[in-house]
C-alpha cells in the first residue's frame, strides 16, 4: 500500500490529476455570505480526517509559492451521505484580490489527493445587509401594515470593518411581489407594504460590488377567531315563500367583537351531497343577507364562509345553522264537473302539494253548496295521491248549485289544506203539463188520445215556458208488464202543445216523456195515465 507522501508526491508530479482512492474536490469557492471565509466541496466515502487549502495570487504559475496554508475546516452540511462542503474560519489576508486555491485532502484510510486550481477566493471588499427585519412579523387584521427595512455595507475581509453603502438599489420580496428601495446616506432603506397574505420576505444587491442576499424571514398573519350572530335562527314558513337570514359576521379583538366587512359568505343545505348555495358579502357593518327558498318539511341550513378567496387574517371555521320548516300547500291542478240530462255528475280532480315530495294517500272532498258561498257540504270523499288523477262518475247530483274540491290538510304533517275553484252546473228543467191519456175508460177498437204540453224552466227561475218545436216520446206500458215500449215519437207545437191518436187494443199505462234533451236541458216527463179498454 502506497503512503500518504508517496500519493502527495506522485499527485504533484502530475498537475490536475487526483489518486483514485482519495476524495475527490469538486469546487472551492469564496462563501456566499462571507467572502473571507473558503467553502470545500468534496466527494468522498468514509470520512475526511485532514482538509488543507493553499493560496496563490490568482493568474500565477503552479509553482509559485503559497501565500497562505488553510487548516481547521468545519463540515458545514451535507447533500448526501458522500457530498459535503467544508468551510474555513474568517482568512485573513494582507492584499486584497482573487486567489487560486490548491486543496490537499485525506480520507480516513490516509489516501490523499491533491487538487490544483480547484477554485477561486475572492477576498473583496463585500456588500453585506448589515441588518434585515419586518415589523411586525406577525400582522393583524388590525395591523396589515409592515416595515420592510434593513442596513447594506461594504466589508472589508481583512479587518471586517464595515461603512455604510448608500444609493444602492435593493430589490425586495414581499408578499410574493417584487419592489426595491435605495439606500440613504446612512445605507439604510425602509418599505411600507399593506400585506395581503404573508410569506417569506427577503431583500437582494446585486449591483457594481457583487451580489448580496439578506436572510429570510416568514411573515406569518395572525387568524382572529370569527363568529356569526344571526338575527334569527329558525323560520317556519309556507311552500313558496322565500327566507332572509340575517345577521352580523364578526371577528375578535381583544376582549370585543367587532363587524367584519368585505367577506364572501354562503348557505346551503347542512352536510349537503350536491351543493347549491346561496351567496352573499358582508357590507361596511358586517351585515349580510341571505335569500333562499326551502323545500322539504324541515331542513337545516348552515352559513359559512365561501372556499375562496382566501384570508389568512381571519378564522374560517365559524358556522352558524338555520333550522327552517316549511308547512306545504295544496294545489289542485285539475277539476272538471259535467252534469249529464238525469242530474248526474261526473267529476274529475287532481291535487299537488306543492314544497313536498310525497306519495302518501290523501282525503280529496268533492262538495256542493246551492250558492256558492256558504253551506257547503261533502257528497264524497275520494282517496287519491299527490298529483294523481282521480275520476267519479254518474254520483248523485243538482239541477242547479256549485261543485268544487276540498282538502282538509294534516296538522301531524304539516300540510295546509285548500278549495279548488268553484263551477257551477246546472240544466233547464223540463216537463209535460197535463198530459193526459183519454177517453177512460174506452172501448176495445176505439181511439186513445195521449196529449200535453212540453215546458221548460231555466236555472235560477221559477217561471215555465212553452218548450215548442221538441220531439216528445209516447210510452206505454201494458197491464202486468214491467218494460215500457215506445209507440210515438211527436213534435210539440210553437206552444208546446202536442196530442197523438192510438187504437185501444188492451189495459195498460200511458205516459209522455222528453227523452233526449239538448246539453242544457234535463228530461222530463208528464203524469202517467193508466186506462181501461173494454
């Protein structure tokens, strides 16, 4: 094994050639902050038991003799477990200027390398932020405003005096933004920032004299608790009416509470799936107002503040819940009532409750009242469900009155009930005066005259009236039968008159009857007559 002078010796022979077992010097260079002090940077394996730098003016031979021998490295920090940089103490030198330095370094096992021209010192005079700060550091909502300042100076790195460095640009970081400030005679620059979010802060030279970098520093707001202070909490309206919940957004200071202007604000349903909310900003007092329309029986919303955009200065998690419940309504989006020539009415319905989904049967009343007005009263009742169809026919009805739909509601469901619109049906009566089937009794063979007058009343009036030019059905009905047979079909006079002649061929009863009326008109018949044929 070769010594550790033999390895020094056969590296010195070969310039800028490094034994293969020491550490390998990657780079030697003046220290960013500190241009007296030589950082090393070395790949090795192991450890480094010994780390020692020569200096010569920069531009000189290999040869020339060193004028300063550098020992006592520190390891400064590691990038990995076999690349470190070390760092010399403060040289001091008696010239001022650029260096080449000459790095010898041995491992533990005693190989060593030598590495020439391995980088520069440049030992100058050094622009350096004498003093760097932000006050304050941790800025309110109270206290948004902050003092960027600092002190710049040269330093000279053999006696390490400083003297103020004037009219120098520095260019600033703050609040993630770039600005700069010019020294005064004194070297000192101050900037006035209203912070929005914080962040690291940090001041750069970079001018005539070289580059200089201030240290770091995070400016952190402080979040003040929040709270909402609703004006109410619960509401209980109907279906279709809107809520406005109001209140007073706040933030602490100190002891008190003071209103919060300027914040984006939302409701929507509490642990909603598929959001939707409403959106508000709080005015100069804090005040705002959020505007829903609610559905469902009973639903919990929750006031918060919207995702975005972001405030560092202020607490987000304050929530605040509304307990709203809604009573529903009744609409009835069908109702249809025909009223056919015997007075019976067919009726057809549909309800909707209108702020609830539900499938649950409900009690639909079909009513009368003779006005329209008052005395109503329920015919039938039918079981239907929300927004169904419902059909009743040929139920006993009136020749003249009112028809409509009622629901009642639910109290336990919170269900308010309702009328549909009313409609009135009605139909002219109609029937024969003084029919009369004649002679009786009559001789087998003979003639039997069925007569009368066909009249009418409209609705709403007490007076009769000829009913001419109508077609009127003589029935007849023999002695022990049950049906009625049709033996002529007559057409009243102008006056509504009418008289029709049958041969007496056995006993049984005659009767007129106006059987197929018009849409306004109800049957009618006239007295029936029975008579005995001989």
């Amino acid at each position: 094994m070769a010594t550790a002078g033999a390895v020094m010796v056969a590296t010195l022979a070969v310039p800028g050639t490094a034994h293969a077992a020491g550490p390998t010097v990657k780079d030697a260079y003046s220290d960013q902050s500190d241009w007296s002090v030589l950082d090393v940077r070395l790949n090795y394996s192991g450890e480094v038991s010994k780390l020692v730098a020569r200096l010569r003016p920069a531009g000189g031979s290999e040869t020339d003799e060193p004028v300063a021998t550098i020992t006592g490295f520190t390891k400064r920090y590691e990038s990995s477990s076999w690349d470190a940089v070390w760092a010399s103490q403060p040289i001091h030198l008696d010239t001022l200027g650029d260096y080449t330095v000459d790095v010898e370094a041995t491992d533990g096992s005693g190989e060593t390398t030598v590495e020439k021209n391995a980088g520069t010192l440049h030992y100058q005079k050094q622009p350096v932020f004498s003093s760097f700060s932000v006050t304050p550091a941790e800025p309110d909502i109270e206290h948004k405003t902050i003092t960027v300042s600092g002190d710049m100076a040269v330093r000279d790195p053999s006696t390490r005096a400083t003297v103020p460095l004037p009219g120098a640009t520095v260019d600033l970081n703050v609040d993630h933004a770039d600005t700069s400030a010019v020294t005064d005679d004194a070297g000192h620059f101050s900037v006035t920032h209203e912070t929005t979010s914080g962040g690291w802060t940090f001041a750069d030279y970079n001018g005539p004299l070289g580059f200089a970098a201030s240290e770091w520093i995070d400016v952190r707001p402080k979040a003040a608790p929040t709270r909402f202070v609703l004006d109410k909490n619960s509401f209980h309206v109907t279906a279709g009416d809107k809520i406005a919940v109001t209140g007073t957004l706040q933030y602490q200071s100190g002891a008190d509470w003071k209103p919060l202007p300027g914040v984006p604000l939302e409701m929507d349903y509490k642990d909603c799936t598929t959001c939707n909310p409403v959106e508000a900003t709080t005015d100069a007092d804090g005040r705002f107002s959020l505007v829903r329309s609610p559905y469902g029986s009973k639903s919990v919303y929750e006031v918060a503040f919207q995702p975005y955009p972001y405030n560092p200065f202020i607490q987000r998690t304050a929530t605040a819940d509304v307990t709203v419940a809604v009573t529903a309504t009744t609409k009835f989006t069908e109702f249809t009532a025909e009223l056919d020539k015997y007075a019976q009415l067919d009726v057809t319905g549909s309800v909707d409750l209108v702020g609830r989904d539900t499938n649950d049967r409900i009690g639909v009343d079909i009513q009368y009242s003779p006005d329209g007005r008052t005395g109503w009263t329920t015919k039938k009742t039918v079981q239907t469900t929300n927004g169904s169809q419902f059909v009743v026919e040929r139920m006993p009805g009136y020749t003249d009155g009112y028809w409509r739909l009622h629901y009642a509601g639910s109290t336990t469901k919170d269900i308010k009930g309702g009328v549909s619109k009313s409609l009135r049906r009605n139909r002219a009566l109609t029937r024969v005066k003084d029919a009369n089937a004649s002679p009786e009794p009559v001789t087998k063979g003979r003639t039997i005259t069925v007569k009368g007058v066909l009249q009418e009343r409209a609705a709403g009036s007490a007076t009769w009236k000829s009913y001419g030019a109508k077609k009127v059905q003589i029935l007849f009905r023999p002695k022990g039968a049950k049906s009625w047979y049709l033996m002529s079909t007559v057409t009243t006079k102008s006056n509504g008159s009418f008289g029709k002649g049958f041969t007496a061929r056995q006993d049984g009863t005659w009767v007129p009857v106006y059987q197929y009326p018009d849409s306004k008109h109800f049957v009618g018949s006239g007295r029936e007559d029975y008579v005995d044929v001989r």
